[in-house]
C-alpha cells in the first residue's frame, strides 16, 4: 500500500491545528471559581445550575456559585453565590437565573440596584427570578397571542 505525501502533510496540519485551537481555549477561558464574600439568593427554579456556574453582571463574570441545596422548609432552592471582593453590591440587587444561549450552560445573572446600602458576607438576595425554560416562554407566548 502506498502512502501519498499530501495526506500525510494534511494529517500534521490537522494536529497541529489541534494543538493549537487547545492552547488557545485553555488560555481564553475562565473556569476559576472566584474568591470573595458569600451571598445567598433563594429561587423556586434553577433549570440546571451548577456549582462553578458564572455570576455576571452586564455579561462580565464577578462570581462563582460555591452551592445549591434544597431548602428543607418550603423546598426551594438555596443557591450561595462568592462575589469578587472589589464588587458592592447595593442590597436592592436582583438575581436570575438565564441562559447562555441555546445550548449553554446556565448562570446567575445580577442586575444591581440603587440603593446606597450593601450586601456584606453571608446577606441574602431578597429579589430574584427564577429560570425560565425555552418551553416556559413559549408557552407564554401563546397565551398571550391567544388572548
């Protein structure tokens, strides 16, 4: 059997491709869980959210979710948040749970309030949104337009 050059070049120029784009994403991705104050928000849905889930706000990471458990008392979801330590948060911040596209994983999304007071290690989130999954909003969506 004989072996044609041009294949065996194409093959080392897709590993080194692959070695490459491996680099590349090793470099550019944040998987560090960041370390910080604990805040505690408390949702009825969390649609899949992981330890190590990004918190964002304005679509920049400024946490990591340490834990989710169930809430023994009314079976909801208790979910501990780190926040980066240079982040204040005012106490009228509002927590969801979204999407990071179609496929993505989940995250916690903040969107800070104006109060001039705020959070401190170990306060809770009082306002939250719980996940809305893709057959909720369409469900949604129907129901208003049959309206």
């Amino acid at each position: 059997m004989k072996k044609n050059p041009i294949e065996t070049i194409l093959g080392f120029c897709v590993l080194i491709f692959a070695i490459v784009f491996t680099i590349y994403v090793a470099t550019k991705v944040d998987t560090h869980q960041v370390e910080g104050y604990h805040i505690l928000a408390n949702f009825s849905k969390v649609g899949g959210l992981q330890v190590g889930s990004d918190v964002m706000i304005s679509g920049i990471k400024v946490g990591s979710v340490l834990k989710t458990e169930l809430n023994n008392e009314d079976y909801t979801a208790d979910v501990t948040l780190s926040i980066n330590s240079k982040i204040n948060l005012p106490i009228d911040t509002v927590a969801g749970i979204s999407d990071a596209g179609l496929m993505g994983d989940k995250y916690v999304r903040l969107e800070p309030g104006k109060s001039r007071a705020i959070l401190k290690d170990g306060d809770k989130i009082l306002n939250t949104k719980n996940y809305k999954s893709l057959e909720d909003n369409v469900s949604e969506f129907i129901f208003l337009s049959t309206k």
